[in-house]
C-alpha cells in the first residue's frame, strides 16, 4: 500500500512539474513576451535583416508559426547585402512558438554603408571594403551633381554599373556574387548587379532592396527601389545586353511594376514590397510611352538625330506589326537591329543604329 502510494504521488508530482513547465512557456510566450513574438517568416525575415544592417554579431528572437525547416535553410529568406545568417540555435520550443538565437556574418558591404552614411572608419584589414568605398566615391565625384532627383540618380548609378560591368565570372570565381565583382572586377553575375545597385542607391540614401526569385525558371536576383514613398522592380542585370555593348544602356526593366515583371519573372512576393506605381517608370518619366506605335514613331525619327540607341514604350498594337524600317528614311541611319519585349500590358522597342 505504502509503494502504491509513493507511486501515485509521483505521478502527481511529476504532472504538476509538467503542468507548471508547459504553463510557464505559455505564460512566457503569450504574457511576458506577447509584445515581442514574432509571427511568421516574412517578418522574421525582415527582423534578421535589420539586424544585420544595424551591425548586430548576434540576436535572440521570440517567434511563431515558423517552421523549424524553414529556420534550417533562412538565407534562402534573407536576401541581404550586409552579411548572413552564419549559425543558429533554438533554445526554447513550446507548441507553435520557438525562441531562436542567430548569430551573423557581415560582409564588406556593411562597413561600407556605414562608412558612407554614418563616417565610421572601415576597418584597416578589410581591404575589399576600401576599394568598394573608393569606387563609389568615383561615381559620385563624376556621375552626381547637385541638385538632382532621386530618379536621376538612379539612372546614373543603373547607367553607370551597365556600362562599366559586363555579365560573367571574372577570375576569382566567388566575386562574380558580390558587389566588389560588379565594381572592381568589372564582371559579375546577376546577385554582384544586385548588391552593387543595392550598395549605391544606399550609399546616397535612396531605399533599396533585393528579391531573389526566379527568371525563365532560373535562380535570380534583381531590386527593389523607393521614390516617393512608391515602389518599383529594376532588373540591371536584364538591361545589360549580350554581348556586352559598353555604353549603349537600355532600360527595359526600369521601375517598373509586379505586372509588367510577372511576364518573365517569379518571386515568392509575400516577401517583398508591393510595385504597382507607373509614373517613376523610365519611359513614363522620359516621355518615351505612346498609346499607339503610330505616335511612338515621331518619337523614335526624333531621338535618331541624338542618340545610338532608341527606346520607346507603346501601349497597345501588334507586335508583328511594327515595322520598323522607317528609320531607314532617315539620313543618319546606315542600320538598324531592335528587339521588342512583350511587358505584358504595353511593349517596349529598343533600336540599336549604326552599329
């Protein structure tokens, strides 16, 4: 009898122990932390980035209806230019919540942003950040005048990485990846165009992010911009022609909004800012978008006597049957190459002359 009782009490014993343990997880969860959980990927995503972008080594976050799967692989999340997720570890699981600690990683970019935005000196053996710093700081001395808008900055920090950089792995493989590849090397691959785009707008101050997604069903990666509280998609990498051609920059993909990207790219857009805003677009802004191909013809005859490369928008007609060799009529024309992308709602026509 007496063993019978010691064996009851201990299961009581034991299921109270089990109550006060699972209570006081959900009391800490739901009570002491309600304020601070953090539900769901996207804004735990956004949290580790700012994070990072505050120069943090390491966090402690409190979070919910996140899979531990999910938490496995989060830089596939974390699309950031300033570091990454270098490890992690749950302390504490209690039903759907998870207290998750990350520790960080911050790449060169990270000191050159704050050496650009705040004046803290880089430190002396990060010798890659030095000659980001020193690269940007020549596009600034020669491609930025005051006063000029947001949007003309932009184009001059677009203008200027297509111009400068052609798409493919230069020697040292992994810069292909980075910005430093994009600004030093002179070669990268789409995530480079997008961390060095990335870079710049910050660097002036200009809100900018980068999406990784999907581009006829290949890993790729392009941005994000702000300009008057508006975003916009901005895609260097596919306004960079091949082969290269130097200083012949088009902007086919140049602010412009989800709709208009969904025709050639996907992306997990839950994740990112919404981009449903016209009147940033290159076109738009550049008085370049004609509602029919008949209008867009006076505009393109015009820009012959300026320029090599002619860009226009037009909103409705036939892609078949915009015939374009009427630019032959022109004196200064001796050839004509174009290609005309379907955007979706309206189709852009680029004309590279005399080539």
């Amino acid at each position: 009898m007496k063993d019978r009782k010691l064996f009851i009490k201990g299961i009581i014993t034991a299921a109270v122990l089990l109550l006060l343990f699972t209570g006081g997880r959900w009391c800490f969860f739901n009570v002491i932390q309600k304020d601070h959980v953090i539900d769901g990927m996207v804004n735990l995503r956004l949290a580790v980035i700012a994070a990072m972008e505050e120069g943090k080594e390491t966090s402690l976050f409190f979070v919910k209806n996140i899979e531990k799967e999910d938490v496995k692989v989060i830089n596939e999340y974390v699309d950031s230019a300033v570091g990454n997720v270098d490890s992690y570890r749950i302390f504490l699981e209690s039903g759907d919540y998870l207290a998750i600690q990350f520790n960080y990683t911050l790449s060169d970019n990270y000191y050159v942003v704050r050496k650009f935005l705040y004046q803290e000196e880089i430190p002396a053996g990060r010798t890659k950040a030095q000659e980001i710093y020193a690269a940007i700081n020549t596009f600034l001395d020669t491609r930025i005048t005051e006063p000029m808008s947001d949007f003309e900055k932009e184009v001059a920090a677009h203008d200027y990485l297509v111009e400068n950089c052609s798409y493919g792995f230069p020697e040292t493989e992994e810069d292909a990846y980075t910005a430093y590849g994009v600004l030093i090397r002179k070669k990268a691959v789409c995530d480079g165009y997008a961390e060095a785009f990335f870079l710049m707008m910050t660097c002036m101050d200009i809100d900018c992010d980068i999406v990784v997604g999907y581009a006829d069903e290949s890993l790729h990666a392009w941005n994000q911009v702000r300009l008057n509280d508006k975003w916009y998609n901005v895609d260097l990498t596919w306004d960079d022609s091949l082969p290269d051609m130097g200083s012949r920059v088009k902007h086919t993909y140049f602010n412009v909004t989800d709709e208009a990207l969904r025709s050639t790219h996907t992306w997990h857009e839950q994740y990112y800012h919404e981009c449903s805003a016209t009147e940033n677009n290159y076109y738009v802004r550049r008085f370049a978008y004609y509602d029919t191909f008949e209008e867009a013809k006076a505009g393109l005859i015009h820009q012959t006597g300026q320029n090599t490369i002619l860009e226009t928008a037009v909103a409705s007609g036939n892609q078949e049957s915009m015939d374009l060799s009427f630019l032959y009529a022109q004196t200064n024309v001796r050839s004509v190459t174009y290609v005309i992308e379907d955007m979706g709602t309206y189709y852009v026509i680029v004309v590279y002359i005399n080539m």
